[in-house]
C-alpha cells in the first residue's frame, strides 16, 4: 500500500492532530518509507522461525515473597490529604451514570 492511498489529513483529524501542510507532505513521504519497509518484510520467508522467537532472550524474574515491616496505617493516613474512616478519598474521576 502507498503512502498516495492514504489521507494523511483524514489520518491527523482520526488522531486529533493538527498539520501544516509541509507537515502533511512530509509525514506522507515518511508513510510511504515506512510502508515500503512493511512491506519488504512481508516477502521474508520467515516459515523455519517459531512463533516465539525473541531477538533479546526474555526470562521471568523472581524473588523470595518475604515479610517485611510496613508502616503504620494511621501514621500513612494521617499524611493523607484526605481521608474517609480507614481510608484514602480520592477525587472521582468517572461520573456516574445518569
């Protein structure tokens, strides 16, 4: 696909993001590059590479789950700029439904 088949304009508004027009041009031209390499990989026989394979090896880090000491809740929530009994309140920041 080339960059000429997409609305860099239509794209930007999609994103709620204003361009110049050398903005357009030049974002459109860095599209088609990037659509170029796309597809360059598409042509990769990549049939012989498993599903998984990872370029930096990826490995689960653990560690020992101990008991430590915490600090003391009514010390925390006396910092607190706002408390409700045992706990924190926090300004809501979905509305409810109507």
């Amino acid at each position: 696909m080339s960059s000429d088949k997409i609305d860099v304009r239509y794209v930007a508004k999609l994103a709620r993001i204003a361009l110049t027009d050398d903005e357009v041009e030049r974002f459109g031209a860095q599209l088609g590059d990037l659509l170029e390499h796309v597809q360059a990989l598409g042509e990769l026989d990549v049939a012989a590479v498993p599903a998984t394979a990872q370029v930096v090896e990826s490995r689960n880090v653990q560690r020992a789950d101990t008991v430590r000491p915490t600090l003391d809740r009514e010390t925390v929530l006396a910092q607190a700029p706002q408390r409700q009994g045992p706990f924190f309140r926090v300004p809501r920041i979905i509305a409810e439904a109507e």
